[in-house]
C-alpha cells in the first residue's frame, strides 16, 4: 500500500506550578481509513514525568488505553475514524508532543 497522507497536531500542556503536573488530551476525526498512530514528546521543562502517547483511537478495532502510564506511543489499526491523543507534563513544568496520523 502507498501513503495516502499524513495529519500533524502539536499539543502542549500548559505550565503547571503546583506539585501536581497536567494531562492534556486532543481528539481528532477523520474519515474510515488505515492508519499508522505516533506520539512524540519533543519538548518540555521540569523535573518529573513527561509522557506523550495515544490515550485511545476508535473505529473497527478501537480501544481504549485507560489512565497515562499505560498510553502507547504507536499503534497501527484498520478502519479508524478518530483519536485522542495525549500529553502529559511534570509539576512544576511542561511538556509538548508532536502528533501523527499516517493515512495508508
């Protein structure tokens, strides 16, 4: 199969002074197709965890990843029609994913 086309989304996660860090997560629809998920953390500050990952895609084999430790950073599915993905940043800090939806 050749490469249809690609979608990118960066997601930030705010700054966060407290103790306690942030999740942010972002959702994007599209229509049925063949996909290649990826998450990347490219940026942030702080001392703690910073994670990007995908919290859960829908479509024909959708699934749900649950709570952020558990949010993998590639999944490949047939049939999609969305994902969330996510990011996660330290207390006190932040941290920035990039995105990637890769139509087949």
């Amino acid at each position: 199969m050749a490469l249809q086309g690609m979608l990118s989304r960066s997601i930030y996660s705010g700054y966060a002074t407290g103790s306690y860090g942030s999740v942010v997560t972002q959702q994007i629809n599209f229509t049925r197709a063949n996909v290649v998920l990826q998450a990347v953390l490219t940026g942030g500050s702080g001392s703690g965890v910073q994670k990007a990952g995908i919290a859960a895609f829908q479509g024909a084999e959708g699934s749900n990843f649950g709570d952020w430790p558990n949010w993998p950073n590639y999944a490949y599915t047939t049939g999609c029609i969305g994902v969330n993905f996510g990011v996660v940043g330290p207390g006190p800090g932040d941290a920035v994913a990039l995105c990637n939806v890769i139509f087949w």
